[in-house]
C-alpha cells in the first residue's frame, strides 16, 4: 500500500499579491528556502497559480492574495508537511 508519493513534493505559498499575479505562470522557476534548514536551498517550478484569491480573514491584508502550487525538482528527505517556506519566483515582465 502506497500513503503518498515524496519523490514528487509541492510547496504551496499563499500571498501572492495581487499586483504580482499577472507576471507569475506556470513553468517559471521558483528558489525555496526554509528556516527549519539553513543553509539549504531548494529548486523548483511554478506548476500553477490559483485564478482565485485566498480568503482567510486572519491574514489581513488590505488587497487580494493567490495560492501558488510550486513543483520541487528534488525532493529532499528533510522536509516535513507543514513546514513554512520562503518562495522566490522569477517573475517576468
């Protein structure tokens, strides 16, 4: 029995500005790094960005967020679920 697949991780940031969302598409690379381990730095490739924005009261912000779903080129055994990630996007435009 299979519970989940970890060669494929995805990390999903969820503060995409709104001034930002149009320059950010699928395919574009994206750096993440995680204080959980410094030092480390981890690839990956914008898989897809929400056409809707995130609702959540408790962020309070004074526009709109989007979810982004960022692809992980390695997977890394050191990651966890839930772990909080900082997301550099190469934007165009």
């Amino acid at each position: 029995m299979t519970l989940a697949d970890l060669t494929r991780m995805h990390v999903v940031a969820t503060d995409l500005d709104e001034l930002y969302v149009a320059q950010v598409q699928a395919g574009q690379p994206a750096r993440i790094t995680l204080d959980a381990l410094p030092g480390r730095e981890l690839n990956g490739e914008v898989a897809f960005v929400s056409y809707l924005p995130v609702s959540d009261p408790a962020l309070q912000t004074e526009g709109n967020t989007f979810e982004v779903n960022i692809t992980l080129n390695d997977a890394d055994p050191a990651l966890h679920w839930g772990m909080t990630a900082v997301v550099e996007i190469s934007a165009s435009g």
